[in-house]
C-alpha cells in the first residue's frame, strides 16, 4: 500500500469517528429521560426501576424534562419569585400520568351555608309530669272555648297549667302551639303511635343560640348496637340549669325497633347552621404552621400554591376570608399532592422565603 492510500484511509476513518461522535451527541441531547413517577429526583437516560420505592420509571414528559432544566438551583419550581400578578404567579407542572397515579381530587371555593355539628350527651325522655302539665293546659284551653259559662275558671286552670308548662322549661311559642294539638305528646310516655321517642340532649350555654327548632339530629347509644336514629329539634327550653350552665334541647326522634328504652343514655350530634360563606373543604387547607395554602388546579397540568385567611372550621369546610374567588378549583387532598411532588415543596418555600 502506497503512502497516497494510507493517508485517504486515515481521513476516511477520521472522517467516520467525527460523524459518529456527532451523531451520538446530538442523540444525547435530545435522548429520552426516565423519571419514577413517586420520587421525581430519580431520573436517568434509560427504562429501569426507582432505587426508592422499585417503581418501574416512566418516559419524562418534555414539559417535566424543561422545566428541570430551566431551573436548576431554583427548587425545581416553574415560574418567578417576588410580587405576583394573575398572569405571573408560580406553578408547577404534573404530568396527567401522576394526577391519575396519585389520584389528584379537586373541589372548588364555593358560597355555601355552612353549618357546625353540636355533641351532647342526652336520655330518652320518660316524663310523666311533662306530659301531663300538657294535657292540663290543652284540656283548660279546649274547655275555655267549649264552656262560655266556664270560662272563669277554665281561664284560671289554663293560667296555672301554663305556669307549669314554664317552669319545666317551654316557651310561650311552645305553649301556644299545645293550643292547636289535639292532645298531650305520647312520646314523652313511649306511647306514641307513630312509634317517635323524645330525647332530652343538654347543650351547654355556649352552643344554645346556634340550635333551632327543625334543625336535624342523630342519637345514638353504646347499648343500641351501633344503630343510628335519626330525628329533629322540637323546641329549647328556656330556662338554663344554674350548675351545669346547659339548657335542655328537646328531639323528637325515630325508635326503629323500640331499641330506645325509657331513661337510656345517648349520645346527641345537631347539625347548626352557622351562616353563608366563601369556603373550601378542609382538607384542601394545608397549614404549614405560619400560614395557610391551597393549591389552585390551572391549565394543563400546572398548579398554583395559593397563600389565604382561613377563617372558621364549620362541618367539613373551612371559611375562606381573603386569598380565594368563588369558582376556583382547588385540590382536595392538597397534602398528599405535596408529598408526592418535591416540586410543590419547593414552591411552598420559595413563597415562605419571599414573605416580608
């Protein structure tokens, strides 16, 4: 072989190598990245298992992959620090593959009617003197109205019957209703047709003026097997015990069975409404012990961490007092989203180390 030959061998080779180094560069670049969709800091440029948790790695999408890249040694967020705008508040990105893997729930602040569950312990009423200072009263009113030439004195035996009626704690509404009745309530007796029992629940001083007469109720006891009965507010007394502080919230109540015996304790849950407010469901409030965060569900996969003023936990809602709109939807079980994404960690710092 000739000098000539050996030198036109050698560029070709050269050649070649450059060709190939170039191609597996660019390759390189532009290489598919795998990601575990649990813990997003294992990533690699090949399919295998997560060294964590042994996950099988999924395909990085090419939204997740640039914004890694873009924000290196910025806590992996997408977006910019500092005062924000509508148009410019941090977000992060998580792909559809790990909403569903995760499973991401989302509700909505919404203006609702938000009501407070009362607890008090109670007894099934058996009240013979309650039962018949009521039919004193109706039986003097009826007699009143029967007896023009009774009157007199059936005016003095419903006066005093309404005395009693006080004393054991009904309101003058209460007593003005007992006028319409026909006769005393049997349930007070455990004889009443439609098989209701009443419940005597003590509601301390504090809850009292939450409590309206219609207002649902759930009784159960230890020795009912668990049963739930379900039944409504009658009326509150008006007279509050001096040692205990709690008045007496009478409830007329369902007795499937006849499991509720006369004078059984139970145990009193009464829903109250507490008013109309602009509120989350509780568990989209993550409290990161300074302050309070929901995470907004934007447009395509992104997520905006949210700082608000929660205000009062009623029922399964928390009130919101500033920070939200009605209509925004917000992830329901925002915890579990945070801890799944070390991004959404991220950016709840970044906004703590922006807080002046």
């Amino acid at each position: 072989m000739n000098k000539k030959t050996i030198i036109i061998v050698l560029l070709a080779v050269a050649v070649a190598g450059a060709v190939f180094l170039a191609v597996n560069s660019r390759n390189a670049g532009s290489g598919q990245m795998y990601i575990c969709p649990m813990h997003p800091q294992v990533v690699q440029d090949r399919p295998g298992s997560c060294p964590i948790c042994g996950m099988d790695l999924v395909p990085m999408e090419q939204d997740s992959k640039e914004s890694m890249e873009g924000h290196e040694g910025h806590g992996d967020v997408s977006g910019s620090a500092g005062a924000k705008t509508d148009k410019d508040r941090e977000t992060v990105y998580v792909s559809p593959y790990k909403q569903q893997l995760i499973n991401i729930r989302l509700g909505s602040a919404e203006v609702r009617q938000l009501e407070t569950v009362i607890t008090a312990p109670g007894v099934v009423a058996y009240d013979p003197e309650l039962y018949s200072a009521q039919l004193d009263y109706i039986t003097a009113y009826k007699s009143g109205d029967k007896y023009a030439e009774t009157g007199g004195i059936a005016q003095k035996l419903k006066e005093a019957a309404g005395q009693k009626l006080r004393s054991l704690g009904l309101s003058a509404a209460d007593i003005r209703a007992l006028e319409k009745k026909d006769g005393p309530d049997r349930s007070l007796i455990m004889e009443d047709p439609a098989g209701n029992v009443t419940v005597y629940a003590q509601v301390y001083q504090e809850d009292i003026g939450l409590i309206r007469a219609g207002a649902a109720a759930e009784i159960t006891a230890s020795t009912a097997g668990g049963g739930v009965f379900y039944g409504a507010v009658t009326a509150v007394d008006n007279v509050l015990n001096r040692e205990t502080r709690s008045s007496r919230v009478r409830i007329t109540a369902g007795n499937r069975d006849n499991v509720l015996r006369p004078e059984m304790f139970v145990n009193v849950k009464i829903r109250a409404a507490k008013g109309v407010y602009l509120s989350v469901p509780e568990e989209a409030v993550i409290d990161t012990g300074v302050k309070s965060i929901v995470f907004i569900s934007g447009e395509n996969g992104h997520f905006e961490p949210r700082e608000i003023v929660r205000g009062e936990k009623m029922g399964e809602y928390y009130a919101v007092k500033k920070g939200l709109k009605g209509g925004e939807v917000v992830v329901v079980n925002g915890n579990f989203l945070v801890d799944s994404e070390s991004r959404l960690k991220a950016a709840i710092s970044n906004m703590a180390a922006h807080t002046h």
